[in-house]
C-alpha cells in the first residue's frame, strides 16, 4: 500500500458521502431492526378503565407473528404473483421488442421512443390513467376503461374485473402496467446488447450453414444471459418494493392489491403500529438482499476477473 | 454494466437480409405494439380536451376542443411544480458534485478498504427505502424542532441528494475508469500536482458526459418520487406527485383535469427524455446495476 500522505486525500474526499451513506442507509436500517425488537402495549379501555395490553411480545416472536398472520401472508401471495408476471412480462416483452428491432428498420428511433417514453413518466401519473383503464364495471353501458374498449369492438369475452377481482391471480391485472413502464428499458438493454455482437459472427454462422433461427439460439442468446440477469435483478427487485403504483391504483388501504410494501404504510397510519410496520419493512429488505447481494458479489467478481 | 451508449445505434444495413415477407410482418408487429403502449397517452390527451366527460364517449375523440381542463389543473399544480422544480434540480446538482468526488477517488485515488467502501455504497443503491422509512420519519420530525425551515422540498433535496450518492459514484467512476488514463495522472502527479489540482484541472473538465447522465437520471428519479414525499412533506409543501395524487384521489369528477393534471406532472421529464433521449437512454444503461 501507497503512504498515507497519498491516500489520504482520497479519503478525506469521501469522507462526506461515507458519513452520509453510514447515517442514512445503515444506521437508519439498524434503527428500524431495533425499532423491528421492540415490545409494544397498547392502550385500550376495558369496563370504562384503561388498560396496558401488550400488543408484541419482543424480539423474533414479533417476525414470527407477522409471517404467521393471515394479512401478511395474502400480501406475500400477492407479491409473488405480481413478481412472476412483471418479471416474466417485461422480459418476454423487452426481448421481442429488441428482436423486432436490432437489424434495423426504417424509423427505428421512433419505435424505440414510444417503447421506452412510458419509463420517463412516474408511476404516480402512470397510476392515475391506468386506475381508470382497469376499472372493474363490465357490460353495455356499464363498463368504462379497457372493458369499454372491449365491448366497443365486440370482445366482450375479455371484460374483466382485473385487480379488483375476487381471485387468488388477481395480481398478475396490478403487473399490465408496471410491464407497460419498464418493457422499453429492457428492451434498451437488449438492444445495446445485440449491437454489442459482431456482425462477424452472425456472417460466421451463416456460413457454417446456420439458420436464423439457430443464430439466435447458439450466437447470440447466449452472449446476452450477463445482460438478461442484470434485467431480472432490476425488475425483480423492483417489484418487490413496488408501492407507488398500487397506492396509486388501489388506493392506500386496499385489502385486495395489498402487498408488503403497502401493508407497511396501512400498519404505520392506518393501525398506528410501528413496530408492525417495522418488522414488515425488515423482512422486505432481507427479501431484496437475499436477491441483491448475491448479484452485488458476482459482478464484483467477474469484473475483478475482466481486470 | 458492459453496454454502453454508442453501441444501441444501428451499424449494419437496414434489413437487407430479411426476406420481404418477414420484413411486413416485422413493421407490423412494431407498429401494433407502439398502438398499445401509446393507448394510456391516447386516453390522457383525448380526455384532457373535452369539455364534458361522458363515460360512454370516453374512447372516442373530443367533439369541440377545450383546454379548461389544462387550465384549472395547471393553476392546482403550479405551486408544487415550482417547488418541485427546485428540488429535482438542486439534488440533481448536488448529488452530481458529490458522485464526481466519490467515484475519481474510487476509480483512480483508492485508499485502503476503498473497494469494500464502494460495495456498501452499491448495496445502498438497491435498498428498499421502506426499510429506513421509519426512523428516517422521525429523525426529519427530531431536526425540524430545532431548524423549522428543515421541511417540505428542503427535506427532500437532501433525501434525494443521499440516496442518489450511490448510482452517481457508480456512474462517475466507470466512467473515469475509461475516461481519465493512468498515465496522466501519473505524469501529473510527477509534476508536483497534488489530487484537488489533478481533480480540479485533469478530471473535472473532461466530467461533462457522466454528468449528464447522472444529471438527467437523477432529475427524473427526483421529479417522480412518491414514496419520500408521501412520508416526509404534506399538501402545502409536497412535490407535483403529492399534488397529483391529491387531484386525482377522492371523488373528484372532473376527468379532464385529472388527466390534464397527469400530463402537467409528466411534461418536464417527458420533454428531458424527448430533448436528451440519448443521454437518457445512457443513464438507463449505467443505471442497468440499478
């Protein structure tokens, strides 16, 4: 190692943001693990006197009491449901998108910015159009939004109740339009990761007798999984600390689209229980580091690998 | 991540090889899935412009053009669209100057454990920020007592500064890694510079492409917050996504300013991603660890 009097003003340099990073990230989690551990009463009148009832025992009783609720559970469900169907959607979606295009075709920048425009918008004024296109009435005259849509051009067969329907997959209707936002920066990925290949080794390929199809497969798919797991840490990731949108659609306190994230704002304000809300917050962020760290540490490596 | 800009532009002839079968096909494909994505943008502008909402008609175009809609949602919106003006630029700003310090270090001027350092800032990148909502709350109520001004858009301007240091760090220092040669700076260092002066007059002036990226993305990521605003500000010091949400919640039946309202909040980082599309696209790629 170099002489302190050289690194020493590196340090100093950082200083600002490491102090700053260390209060408000790690300090505030451990805060909020801390507040997670706290025995809690509450106040409740019981034959015209108040009375200290415990409301959480303390420590990893309060974790178990919360995964074992049934509020929590059918949050956790509807996170999964919604996680699979972004994820799969936006993948599925990015990739065909970033096929149509990577050859080229005339007007190309123009698809590409109306693919990737609803990135730019946020999910607040995203949620407030979409709210209204996945609204629930059905039938003639009834019906507004997409079932309008629908019964207009004589698909009434797809009316549905989307999110708001009583069904164990109703979340996957809550994933049309986190998909509609993030599909584009996929498929940017995509795109730059196709550009990233030669044209050599498509011609290659060809001429060993290769059709366009086994092209893709065997040169170029597989010189796109590095990028194809970086977009499924993003969206994943996403997803489950997803909360503007759903607050947005379903608004604040919904039952039905509750997932983790608004059950924590419906637990602090609705049910004034922090340590409840506090609990649910950790588990989320074991949940997005049990994801994240992993792929923290493989990039890491491979890049240290690259030199 | 490995993708960079200049590579999402097209070298190659455009579908020379493509049989015209598959060509029509292709362009169909495109323009039916650009119809879908711009259906939401079909309903908000229609809607904007009518005069009296029917449900009935809400597919079909405005008979006679109104703009009251875009009238009385601009004058809701205005004060929270200049309040959030303010703050997406300056934490923009700041969050910048303090990426450029943190990823020169990173990337040329490492001190010990400066690699662990930089892993713990990129795992506070990806943080759900429920996880530091809750005390991050009453630690702002606890500095508020003392400062009162410490409230509203400044709360913010500093939260977003915060928790935009790690994508900036990150986007600066692969950009120097490839932008600012070692050898440079060693010639530099020979000269008897000392690492503010290669800072100020080696690195800094060359730092024009990464800022913009982390400008851009930082700006936008400031202007649609919701989560912080919703938690830390209130109707009457709150961002445009405050005021939005507040317009379009409740009972309000005036669709036409709702969805005008919509496309007001939108409208700057629409026209950032419509003016500096490139660059934005380039944030999203270094973003892409994100």
């Amino acid at each position: 190692m170099q002489r302190p009097k050289n690194w020493l003003p590196g340090l100093l340099m950082v200083l600002p943001s490491i102090i700053l990073v260390g209060i408000f990230v790690y300090y505030l989690i451990a805060q909020n693990i801390w507040t997670s551990l706290n025995v809690a009463t509450r106040r409740v009148v019981v034959g015209g006197k108040f009375e200290e009832r415990s409301i959480h025992e303390g420590g990893y009783r309060n974790y178990t009491e919360l995964l074992g609720s049934a509020d929590y559970q059918h949050a956790l469900w509807n996170l999964l449901v919604l996680t699979v169907v972004f994820v799969v959607g936006t993948m599925i979606m990015g990739l065909l998108w970033s096929i149509l295009l990577e050859k080229g075709v005339r007007g190309e920048g123009v698809f590409r910015s109306i693919y990737l425009f609803p990135m730019a918008v946020s999910f607040i004024a995203a949620g407030v159009v979409w709210r209204w296109l996945l609204s629930p009435a059905k039938g003639e005259g009834a019906a507004i939004g997409l079932n309008q849509l629908f019964v207009k051009l004589g698909l009434d067969g797809l009316q549905s109740s989307w999110w708001s329907a009583d069904s164990r997959w109703n979340m996957a209707a809550m994933a049309l339009p986190a998909i509609w936002q993030l599909s584009g920066y996929i498929m940017a990925l995509f795109l730059a990761g196709f550009r990233g290949i030669g044209e050599d080794q498509r011609e290659a390929a060809r001429i060993d007798g290769a059709s366009e199809w086994q092209v893709y497969r065997h040169v170029l798919f597989p010189q796109l999984s590095p990028i194809a797991l970086s977009a499924l840490i993003i969206v994943g990731h996403m997803s489950m600390k997803m909360f503007d949108l759903i607050y947005a659609i379903a608004g604040p306190n919904s039952y039905t689209a509750s997932v983790p994230a608004t059950l924590m704002w419906t637990q602090l304000f609705a049910q004034r229980d922090p340590v409840a809300a506090a609990v649910n917050a950790t588990i989320i962020l074991v949940i997005v580091a049990v994801v994240v760290v992993p792929y923290l540490w493989y990039t890491n490596r491979t890049e240290r690998e690259r030199g | 991540m490995a993708a960079d800009t200049s590579t999402i532009e097209h070298h190659g002839a455009p579908g020379t090889r493509s049989a015209g079968w598959a060509k029509v096909l292709r362009v169909a494909l495109l323009v039916l899935f650009a119809a879908l994505v711009l259906m939401p943008m079909y309903v908000l502008v229609v809607t904007s412009l009518k005069s009296t909402v029917t449900p009935s008609g809400a597919w079909s175009l405005p008979t006679d053009l109104s703009f009251d809609g875009w009238v009385s949602a601009f004058e809701r919106l205005a004060p929270a669209l200049v309040r959030t003006v303010v703050m997406a630029v300056v934490s923009a700003v700041l969050a910048t100057i303090l990426g450029a310090m943190n990823g020169f270090v990173f990337a040329r001027w490492q001190f010990p454990g400066a690699q662990t350092v930089f892993t713990l800032f990129l795992f506070g990148m990806f943080i759900p920020y429920q996880a530091v909502m809750i005390p991050l709350q009453s630690m702002m109520i606890d500095v508020q007592s003392v400062f009162p001004w410490f409230e509203g858009i400044v709360v913010l301007i500093a939260v977003h500064t915060i928790f935009g240091i790690p994508i900036c760090t990150l986007i600066f220092r692969n950009y120097y890694a490839t932008a600012v040669p070692k050898e440079i700076l060693e010639a530099a260092t020979v000269d008897g510079a000392g690492m503010w002066r290669i800072f100020r007059s080696v690195v800094i002036p060359v730092s024009a492409p990464a800022a913009v990226v982390t400008l851009i993305w930082q700006f936008t990521s400031a202007w649609n917050d919701f989560l912080f605003a919703l938690f830390l500000t209130n109707r009457n010091n709150g961002p445009v996504t405050y005021a939005l949400n507040e317009l379009a919640g409740g009972q309000n039946p005036d669709y036409a300013q709702i969805m005008a309202g919509v496309l007001i909040a939108s409208l700057p980082t629409l026209l950032v991603y419509i003016v500096l599309g490139k660059y934005f696209i380039g944030g999203l790629m270094s973003g892409s660890v994100k």
